[in-house]
C-alpha cells in the first residue's frame, strides 16, 4: 500500500527527490510527456539506486483511436501505431501485433513489470470493452510466453460507472485472466479540479471493482491519476494510487489529457489539508491563519514535509509551487502509513472518522464565514460517505 507520482510534462528533480527521501514508492511513467531516452535514464538512476522501486510504463495506446488527439512525444516510441481506426482492432494479427510491439518495447527497457496497452471503454456494454478485454486476453498469454508479469490496463468513463449490473458483468470478465494485476484509470466527467464524483452510485461501483480485485481476488490494483480520492481506493483494497504535479495529472480527463487544450492560466497555490481531505488554495489558507489562534489553526495541517514554511508566519509567504508538490505527496504519503497494515474493516472504520472529521472542520470555517472556492470546499464529503455506506452494506464490512 504505497504512493507513486504519475509523471507529467516537466518533471524537473521532483520524482528523484521524492524517491530519496522515501515520500513515495516509485513512477508512472509518461511515454507523451518525455523522451524516450530521458524515461531510460530515469530508470536506470532509480533502479541504481533502489532496485526495489516501483516503475510502470504507462504505454498510453489508447491516444492512438484519436484522430485529434496530442500525442506530443508519443509519435517517438517505436510501438506507437499513430492513429488507427476501431475496426482495425476487430482483427486477431492486428491486436497481436500491438499488443507484441508494446510490450516487447516495454521489455527491452528492462522493467520488472510490463503495462498492457488499452482503448478508452465509454461504456462496458460497448464494442470498445470488448476490444479491451481482446488487448488485455492477448496481452496477459504473451507476456506468460515471454516470462513477464502483466498489468492489464484498464481506462473507462466515470459513466460507465453508472450501470452496476453492467459493471459486474464486465469485472466477472477481468477475474478470468491469469495477470498479476490491475493499472486503473477513470476518465472523470469534469475537468474541474476536486476530489469528488457526480453521484455516490458510480463512486460505490468503482469501490467494489477496486475491493474485488484487490481484496478478494489478490490482483495489485494501481489506481491512476487519484489524488486524495485515492486514499478511499486504497481504504477499500487497491494496493497504489498515483498523483502528479499539473491538475491534468492529479485527475484524468478527455478534454486534459486527449483533445487539444488552449492554453490557459496557471492554477493557484495549494495546500493539501489531510483533516480537510482536501486541498485548499493558500489563500484560504492565510483566512484560516488570521481567524485562529495557533493551537485551533494547527487542526487544518497536515504535518507533513515543508510545513515549517506553512507555520512561520503568513502561510502563503515564501509556499511555492515545488513546496506544493512535495508536500502534497508528503500529506498523501502520511495518511497511508496510518492505514498500513490494518484489516480493511479497521481501513474503513478509519476513513469513517477522518470524514466525519473534515465534516466538522468544514462546519467550523463556515461557522467562522471562511470563503472557500468550489474546488476547496467540503461537497465530496457527503459522496464520499454516501458511496462507502453504501460500498459496507453491499459486502457485509462492519
């Protein structure tokens, strides 16, 4: 049960300073986002440097269905195919081809584990779940014959979320497959930077596949782009959650990641609050500072690493973009070293308490009339406890 940073356009020092300083546990990779031979030279380094660490290439085949997708860097990696067309992946030889080059490419960089490739699912009673769960069949029996372990990747629509019976059908199909596990990712609804879902039944239905998988099934389940809603996938039995830097890492859209974006301005600064589960901009921050005394202030913090720059004065003086990241893993990493090792009936129990926690704390910044942003204030609460109620009732956790 650890953290891994999901990689994304300029990664600077931050994945090899997090690692040194044992923050998280190892990378996603991004193909798109760098070079292929700058992604050889950071594994060779971490692998030097711990050879334990965890390192996953995210093959990102499925940008190849767009015909306008921003595939940057990816059109430099020698298995990417460029566009195709679905009806091309209705052919075995097709889907073997893909499926050999990408994972032979994978295997030639020297990694323990290799990622199968995969289509966007909009649906799972759709021809693409089908085509998805070709990839993985094929993916999983040529990595046996090549004597490699397998994650079979699996990216979908929060939508596809919405219909359980649909839901089941389509995890009844994974639990066939002889892998050593799972690299999740949801395509959200919304771009908006939050840690809630639209409504509690998707939320419960991707509880269930995690817990499915992980719990009972004894897959690893890595959960992608999650950011503080991982902590609940980890609450439920996914083994690693990954966040990165950009928003458009820390949560996966279409709209982000896919399609074509204009240029837009650069987000504000954020202070990633465990007892808010959340994270709150700086200036709110500075609000919070200036309407508590020290003792009251100190129930919002996290406590974890830069937070000396956070308690010497005005928080958002001297809180800079890098304090930011690290100390947002750092809070992530804090909170999964409490839940490790505990049953996840005490996992859950946990999670329970530090909601209704942040209920109370979000009852007392408005109380004291704190102005919060939409994307800092308490709403994902209320989903989150809806959907893991609903999550206990279903598989009998007490």
């Amino acid at each position: 049960m650890s953290l891994l940073i999901q990689q994304g356009y300029g990664k600077g020092d931050k994945i090899n300073v997090c690692m040194e300083k044992k923050i998280v546990n190892g990378v996603i990779l991004s193909p798109r986002d760098d070079t292929i031979n700058n992604i050889e030279d950071l594994i060779k380094d971490i692998y030097e440097k711990d050879n334990k660490s965890k390192i996953i290439f995210d093959p990102q085949f499925y940008y190849s269905t767009y015909i306008d997708g921003t595939y940057k860097k990816l059109n430099d990696a020698e298995y990417f195919p460029g566009h195709i067309k679905l009806s091309e992946l209705r052919s075995f030889r097709n889907i073997n081809h893909y499926v050999t080059s990408t994972l032979d490419f994978q295997n030639d960089l020297g990694l323990g584990v290799l990622v199968s490739p995969t289509i966007l699912v909009p649906n799972f009673s759709d021809r693409q779940a089908q085509i998805s769960l070709s990839l993985a069949e094929e993916s999983a029996s040529y990595s046996k014959k090549i004597g490699k372990e397998l994650l079979v990747s699996l990216v979908f629509k929060e939508s596809a979320l919405n219909e359980t019976s649909n839901v089941h059908e389509f995890l009844n199909e994974l639990t066939t497959l002889d892998v050593k596990g799972f690299y999740i990712t949801v395509a959200r609804n919304t771009v908006n930077y939050d840690q809630t879902f639209d409504d509690h039944t998707s939320l419960s239905n991707l509880l269930t596949m995690i817990y499915s998988l992980g719990e009972i099934n004894e897959y690893e389940v890595i959960m992608g782009y999650s950011d503080i809603i991982g902590l609940l996938y980890l609450t439920v039995g996914a083994t690693y959650i990954s966040t990165g830097w950009h928003n458009s890492s820390k949560k996966f859209t279409e709209q982000q990641r896919i399609l074509p974006v204009s240029g837009g301005r650069q987000p504000r600064e954020r202070y990633t609050s465990i007892p808010l589960l959340n994270s709150i901009r700086t200036t709110e921050l500075d609000s919070i500072y200036k309407q508590f005394n020290d003792d009251d202030f100190k129930i919002f913090l996290s406590n974890a690493p830069r937070e000396n720059i956070i308690k010497t004065g005005t928080p958002s003086a001297g809180w800079s973009r890098n304090h930011s990241h690290i100390h947002h893993w750092g809070s992530l990493n804090k909170y999964i070293r409490n839940i490790a090792g505990m049953t996840i009936e005490d996992r859950v129990g946990f999670m329970e308490s530090s909601i209704n926690n942040a209920k109370g704390l979000y009852r007392i910044l408005d109380t004291n009339s704190i102005q919060l942003d939409p994307s800092s204030s308490g709403k994902h609460l209320s989903i989150w406890e809806d959907a893991l109620k609903h999550f206990k009732e279903k598989h009998y956790i007490l």
